[in-house]
C-alpha cells in the first residue's frame, strides 16, 4: 500500500489541466454495451474506475482494447456473452447496477451481486430495482444477489421520489433500445446527462430534455458504432480552483467548462476569493486579505455539488467567522470532519447531515486515513495548506477518481511524494 506525504504550505504557481471527467467515462463505458458494433471512448481518464469498470464488461465478455496512457479506450459488445454479475464483480464499483440494463436487453435476463463504491453512509438500489421492473422485469433476490428475468421490455413513465443522476442516466439508456416511449420526471439535469444523450443521439437515439426535469426517448432498432470525447471533468476542476482560492495561489485551471461549475464560483466570490473566468479556463489570484464565512448547501445540478463539499469546507477552515455546511445529498459523507478537527480545525458535526465550522484556524501536519475518492482529494488540499508534513494512507481511494495527482500537483510547486510501503 502507498501513502503521500506533503510538507505543506509550499508556494504554488503554474497551469493545471483537467483531465476527461470520471462520470462521464463510467456512464459511456456502459452505454457501449447497447450498441451494435464498437465504441470509441478518447479523453478517458486513466484512473482506477475506470480499470474497474472496464475489466467487469471484459468479465461479460466485450472485447476491451485499452490504452491508459492515450486515454483511449474501444470497446466491441458483440462478443459479451455472460449476463451474470458475480458478487465479486459487483463490489469493485457501484456504477456497476447500470450494467443491468444492456444485459437485459441482450439476454432478457440478467443477474448482479450488491454493488460497492464508497462508504459515504446509506446508498440503497431500490431506485434501479423499481425501474427495471417498470420497464417489465421480474425481480428474485436471493441474500445479496438480484435476478432479472424480462421476456419483454418496454417503455414507462417514472417519476423518481429523489433526483439520481446515475438512476437517470441508467434508465435513459435502457429506454433508448426498448420498444415505446419512456417519460423520466424529476431526472437528474447534470452535464454528464447531457453529453450521454446528445452521444447516444449522434448515434441514432431518439432523446429528448436531457438536461431538463423531463425526459423523452422513444426506442429505436439500432445504434451505430459511434466515436466521443469525455467532456472535462467538473469535479477535477472545481477541485484545482478551491485549491488556488485555499493557498492564494496564481492557479490557471485549463481545458474546463466554467459554466459547469458556476454555482462553486459564485461561493468563491462571496467568501471573497479573487478569481478570473475565461472560455475554457479559470484562474486564482493571490490576495493578502482574510476570506468571509459563508454557508453552503449541497444540492443537484445546478446547485453546489456534493463533490465538491469536503474541498471547500478545508477552504471555510481559512474563512473568519461561522460557516454552516450542509450535506443534504448522502447520509455520513460529513465524518471527514473528524480528520480536519485532528488537523486544528474547529469543526462541529451538528447531525449527520450539518457541520459548523469556525474559522480562521491554522492546520497542522498529521498522519490521516482516506475515507473516500472526494473526503481523500480534500485531505490533501488540507496537507498542500497545512503547517509541517501530512500522511495520507489508503491513497488508492484517491486514485480511483483523480489521474495521476501528485505529479500533476508537483508541477505546481507541491511537495508531495508518493511513498510505496
């Protein structure tokens, strides 16, 4: 097992890019499974989901060429033969349960142990459950495994009681190969959605809304081979911002969307971060005044990310005054604040779900455990500020969801080293 050590409070400068976004390539990656011949995926982030998720569709059989240092990826579903997500399969990533839909439609029947991903509090699949039978399974669950059985498929109207991104994209794909109309009300409206429906689109799909609460595709016969980029990862780049704003750094965050993350600028200004917006970049200044408290909460697209909560609460650590964040996305994904407290900062854990920081308070150097892909990205912008060295263990969490971080974040000016145990 490796770990980083950081000896914090370096000075940072330099050009950041971002890489392919992570929950775009997850998506795509199973969305290639309903097509009728192959899938080019470029711009893929070589992270470790995206290994996972692709050595569970090789497993079911697809013909996988994949090129990690070129960020490209070719994927043949023809050759998938197995309808059957083993427990084990499952568990490496919980976007596994979108992989239910394409064997459904290729076998009529279609098997999957509980799927993993990270521990941040209460995650059930009922959602997926309803919908699969929605669009005409039947469901048989034996412990931990879930078996499908659907003669027939078709569309449905689903009204989901909870925005889900995932569940959204899952059941828009489904509906793009079975027969009908299928109407999602509430759905998800994050920009993932809707680059996978204008891909699915250019490659004969009939969707329509995707990036509104309501969203309509009509079945078709066919999707052709098709070829997409993954759009720039907005969760990278909110993250390499909130870095900047947290060291006072001159930090140009290229190859991004700003609009993707307007609503995380807009807390930038208000607690009083200099920042400047370009077409495809953003960049940090340095400032010698003290930032303002300010409370955020957590919602969906285009509300503050829930990705991008545990970075920007090491952010209101540095902030004068009380801030109030509330989490209101998952149930426990607030229990890093114990780390942050361990640190020097002064954190009350209200509920799980709210947390009262008081700031500004110095961090200091400690050895550190991380909880997960966003709450393990966090301790280390927390290490990169701190006075004195910081040990990250289980940095594999970290890998999972960001390329290559510690070389990309040396190039800035970080002390930051990853140490093979």
């Amino acid at each position: 097992m490796a770990h980083f050590r950081i000896n914090g409070q370096q000075p940072l400068d330099g050009e950041i890019s971002v890489n392919g976004a992570k929950n775009a390539a997850l998506k795509f990656i199973a969305a290639s499974l309903m097509f009728d011949g192959p899938v080019t995926l470029t711009n893929v982030p070589n992270i470790e989901d995206v290994r996972r998720m692709l050595s569970i569709i090789a497993e079911l059989g697809a013909t996988v060429a994949y090129e990690p240092e070129k960020n490209y990826v070719r994927i043949d579903p023809c050759t998938v033969t197995n309808f059957e997500i083993t427990e084990e399969m499952a568990k490496k990533i919980r976007t596994s349960i979108m992989l239910v839909g394409p064997l459904l439609w290729r076998f009529g029947k279609a098997c999957i142990g509980y799927p993993g991903g990270c521990v941040i509090g209460r995650r059930p699949i009922d959602l997926y459950l309803k919908g699969y039978q929605r669009f005409g399974a039947e469901l048989r669950v034996d412990g931990d495994t879930f078996e499908f059985v659907a003669p027939e498929l078709h569309g449905m109207t689903f009204i989901f009681p909870v925005i889900s991104v995932v569940a959204t994209e899952t059941f828009m794909l489904m509906a793009s190969r079975v027969s009908g109309t299928t109407v999602l009300k509430n759905a998800a409206q994050e920009p993932e959605v809707v680059a996978l429906a204008e891909f699915l689109n250019s490659c004969g799909a009939n969707i329509r809304g995707a990036g509104t609460p309501t969203i309509t595709i009509d079945g078709v016969s066919a999707l052709q081979t098709g070829s997409v980029a993954m759009i720039p990862d907005r969760i990278e780049a909110g993250t390499f911002v909130i870095l900047g704003a947290l060291t006072r750094s001159r930090i140009r965050v290229t190859n991004c969307i700003p609009e993707h993350i307007e609503n995380i600028l807009l807390h930038l200004e208000r607690i009083g971060a200099p920042v400047e917006v370009g077409d495809t970049w953003i960049e940090t200044k340095p400032y010698e005044h003290t930032l303002h408290a300010s409370n955020i909460t957590t919602h969906e697209y285009p509300g503050f990310v829930t990705d991008l909560q545990a970075p920007f609460s090491v952010l209101l650590t540095q902030a004068s005054g009380s801030s109030l964040v509330h989490e209101t996305i998952f149930e426990g994904r607030l229990f890093y604040t114990d780390l942050l407290n361990r640190m020097g900062a002064e954190i009350i854990l209200c509920d799980p779900h709210r947390a009262l920081i008081e700031g500004p308070r110095e961090l200091v150097g400690r050895k550190l455990e991380s909880p997960d892909i966003r709450a393990g990205i966090a301790m280390v912008l927390a290490g990169l500020v701190a006075r004195g060295v910081t040990i990250i263990n289980n940095i594999g969490q970290i890998d999972r969801g960001y390329e290559n971080i510690d070389a990309r974040l040396r190039s800035l000016g970080a002390d930051i080293t990853r140490v093979n145990d």
